[in-house]
C-alpha cells in the first residue's frame, strides 16, 4: 500500500500537488494539502500512482513523498 505524504516542515503551501492529485488531496485558504479521506498520509489507489508521483516530483520544495 502507497501513501502520499506532505512533509509539514518543508511545505509552503504552494497548492500544485492539490491541483495534480486532486482526488487525494484539497487546499486549505492558505493553499495548503488537505487530505479528502482525512488520513494524514492518504493511501494512493493504484490508478492514481503516476500522478501522485509526478506532484512529488513536481514540488518545489520536495515537501511530498510516497511511503
């Protein structure tokens, strides 16, 4: 199982990864992720993998990862 972490030290709320994996994650007012399931890392399903690996790579400030 893969989940999408947000490291909250580096994160900057620049809100790309919302607009990348929407089905995973949403954006506070600030920008910010906001999990949709409310799990702190959300589990990633198997058809959204690219994506969510293509919003960690796309991160400026490298603050997402999969676990």
């Amino acid at each position: 199982m893969t989940r999408l972490h947000v490291d909250w030290t580096r994160c900057d709320g620049h809100g790309a990864c919302a607009e990348l994996v929407p089905e995973l994650l949403a954006s506070d007012e600030w920008g910010f992720p906001l999990s949709r399931t409310g799990e702190r890392d959300p589990e990633v399903p198997v058809s959204l993998e690219e994506h969510a690996d293509h919003a960690v790579r796309s991160c400026p400030l490298m603050a997402l990862r999969l676990v």
